[in-house]
C-alpha cells in the first residue's frame, strides 16, 4: 500500500541549509558522523514571551519539515544547526515521523 505524504514537495519553498551531527562521539569528543545538506522545506515560525523577575524574553522558535527521510543512514535526528532566512539557529529536537509498514512520510526538525 502507499501512503500519501503529509508534506508534499509543492509546499516546501524555503531555502534551508542543516547541519546535522551524531550523538556518538569519537575519542576527541567531536561527533562521529557530521552529514550537512541544503535542502527546500516548509517553515513555520512561532514566538514565545517568557517572563522572568529580572525581565522579559522572547524566545523565536521554528519547525522545518520535509517530504521523506533526509537522512536515511541515520536513526534519529537530534542535534546540529539549521540556517533558514539568513540565521542559523540550534535543532533542539528531530523526528521521522513513519508510516503504519515502517516507511518514513516526513521529517521534521524543531530549532530555536
């Protein structure tokens, strides 16, 4: 059976360069594996405003997503950077989100 993909590649237009590292490090404590694309993915920007006693921050996140796997040797997607709009920003958390047989739909990569 095919499953129709959730982020269609008509929707992805904005420019985005990722940095993607490993967990496992070698005996440098330098990431094992460093996989970087350049990549067209469909951004959404969000904002949020965290109070603290001393003043007020404001915290600008984003999710990036993509038609398939973007990086099929690699398990997880967890960590590294993402340049999108002239900024780079740090990918806080990566998911593969997969079909009911195993397959991969989309991926998605949350940055701040």
């Amino acid at each position: 059976m095919k499953y129709p993909c959730l982020v269609p590649k008509r929707l992805c237009k904005v420019d985005i360069l990722v940095h993607l590292e490993s967990e496992d490090t070698d005996g440098y404590g330098q990431p094992e594996k460093v996989l970087d694309l350049e990549l067209k993915c469909n951004f959404q920007d969000s904002a949020k405003t965290i109070l603290t006693a001393e003043k007020k921050l404001v915290e600008i996140t984003g999710t990036a997503m993509f038609p398939g796997d973007i990086a099929p040797d690699w398990p997880t997607l967890s960590g590294g950077t993402a340049t999108v709009f002239g900024e780079e920003r740090r990918i806080e958390r990566g998911m593969k989100a997969r079909n009911p047989d195993g397959t991969v739909n989309f991926s998605q990569l949350e940055v701040v």
